[in-house]
C-alpha cells in the first residue's frame, strides 16, 4: 500500500464527497427529471435556473451527441498543449491566472446552486469563489486548497455533462484512460507536470495530503525538545505527499451525470417513506470509488500509477450493474 490506511481513507472519502456534491450540483441544473418507475421512463420538466456566468448550454438532440464529441476531444486536446507550451516557457503569471479563472468560475457556478433562491445568487456566489481562489492559486493554504477542491470539480462537471450522452461518456473515458496510461507509464508527462505545478507554480490541480511518517514524526518530537524554534524551521524535514489529480475526481461526477441525465431516478421505500434515489447514477460512483480503492490499496511506495484506468473499469462495471438489476 503505497500510503497509510489513515492517509488512504482521507483520500477515498475526499474523492467521495466530491462526488455526491457534484451529483447535487449537477441534477440542480438539469431542466428535466427523469423517473423510472415500473420498468417506464417518465420525463418531467422541472423549475431549474441555467448556468450562470454565460455558460448556458443549448439544447441538444440525441444524433447531435456523435458529431459534438470530436470537439470536446480536440478541446482537451488543445487544453493539454496549451498547458505543455507554458510550462516549457515558464510563463507562470499565465498560468497562476488561467487556473485563477477556471477555480472562481467552477466555485460560484456550485455555490450558484446554494443560493439560487436569493436575489443575483450567481454575482453573489462569484463573489464568495474569487476570495477562495485568491487564497488557493496565489496563497497556497493547504485547507483552502483541499475544501475547494471539493465544490471545484462538480462546477466543471455541470458544465461538461449536458455536452455528453452515454456512448460518448464510454468513449471519452476510454481515451483519457488509454492517455492517462502512456502519460504515466511510458512519457512521464503526468509526472513531470505535477512537479513543475507543485515547484514552479505552487498550486496543484487536485486533492494534496502531505503527512509524516512515523520516524519523521518520533524524530520531530525530539528535535523539538533539544532544538528552538528558529533552528527547527531551519531544518530539513522529509514529508510525504499523498496526491489524487483532478482529472481522476471530475471524470468519475461526469460519468454518474450522464448515467443521472439518462436513467434518472427510482422510487425507493425506506423505512416506510418513499425517496427518489438516483440508483444509476450511485453504482457509477460506487464503482469509481471501488477501482480507486483497488488501486490505491495495491500500489507500491516510489511508485507512479495512471488511476483513470482502474477508476474506469470501476465505472464501466457500475453502468452493467446498473442496467442488469435496474
């Protein structure tokens, strides 16, 4: 196991909460409510607000998925480039600035759903994001970094979900995945980008846990004891971090978006009350979890592993569950 168990489920139930936010969040903008009751889809419209800051997505046919999905490839495309091209040039003020923009816009369009109901809710929630994304992207508090991660990824998911149906959902995971593996495995691409964010850029795109091991933390218990607090700072201090990317959290809310936009809800009895679970949608997450929890309780310390393809196979897993017993 490359971390702690501790570490291990700080990061597993991190990447959980993110997920059922971003479920919330995104079924808030849906403008339709599906149901499936008795084996028969029932689709209801439903009172919800677009999304805000201009990002409103039209209305998409079902043949229109195939022929929009070259796009949303090349748009990746160019967005890995682009990142390529200014790490190469070491333009970091670009780049503090582009993630700057990205973090509030995704921020306000999650806090949007909270205060939807009050007057210029998406001004509002723009201006509780840009403060939050001041702190993270050019202050680099670690508990800012980490809580808006968070409300970070379902806000991109919003976007990205109305754009995408289930057979381009599949194929899109199955490119990212196959990326992911040559990123890692053979180019080390994913590595060094991580690096240059972490060293250059002092931001990460993603969950960032540093903890101490148990000799570092016996060895800094007695320095504190013989040492003052001036020369302890001074000293040089072996810290591991436990990281997740981005692109591991915000593809796995994408897919139980799409399995939510396209199977919807289903009435459940609990405890004499009758709920609207999104059943679908929860075996995507559940088997996105389990293939992250796989992976992480399988990989070796000093080691580099692609988690989209672990996280993939969970999610295609959960889609046949879910279309066997639902």
């Amino acid at each position: 196991m490359k971390h702690n168990l501790k570490i291990t489920a700080v990061i597993i139930g991190m990447f959980l909460i993110t997920q059922f936010i971003g479920l919330y969040v995104v079924n808030h903008y849906f403008p339709v409510r599906v149901v499936i009751q008795n084996g028969e889809k029932i689709i209801e419209n439903v009172s919800a607000p677009g999304l805000p800051y201009g990002m409103q997505t039209p209305e998409i046919k079902e043949n229109q998925y195939n022929s929009l999905f070259p796009f949303i490839v090349f748009a990746f495309i160019i967005a890995i480039v682009i990142m390529f091209i200014l790490s190469k040039l070491r333009i970091e003020f670009i780049m503090r600035l582009w993630f700057f923009v990205v973090v509030a816009i995704a921020l306000g369009i999650s806090f949007n759903v909270v205060l939807t109901k009050i007057q210029y809710a998406s001004i509002i929630a723009l201006i509780i994001a840009l403060p939050l994304a001041y702190f993270k992207i050019y202050k680099r508090n670690f508990l800012v970094h980490n809580l808006t991660e968070l409300l970070i990824y379902p806000g991109i998911a919003a976007v990205f979900v109305p754009l995408l149906n289930l057979t381009t959902i599949i194929a899109l995971l199955i490119l990212i995945s196959v990326y992911d593996m040559w990123a890692v495995w053979h180019s080390g691409f994913m590595q060094k980008m991580a690096k240059y964010q972490i060293d250059n850029l002092k931001i990460f795109g993603g969950f960032f846990i540093p903890y101490a091991s148990k000799k570092v933390k016996e060895k800094i218990k007695k320095m504190k004891l013989t040492m003052s607090k001036s020369k302890l700072q001074k000293q040089k201090i072996r810290i591991n971090v436990a990281i997740l990317g981005g692109g591991d959290v915000i593809f796995p809310i994408i897919a139980a978006g799409v399995m939510l936009k396209t199977y919807g809800f289903n009435p459940v009895t609990l405890f004499g009350t009758s709920l609207l679970i999104p059943l679908s949608a929860l075996f995507v997450t559940f088997g996105a979890a389990s293939g992250l929890i796989f992976l992480l309780l399988n990989s070796e310390k000093k080691k580099f592993y692609p988690a989209m393809p672990f996280i993939t196979v969970g999610i295609f897993l959960g889609m046949a569950l879910a279309y066997l017993f639902l």
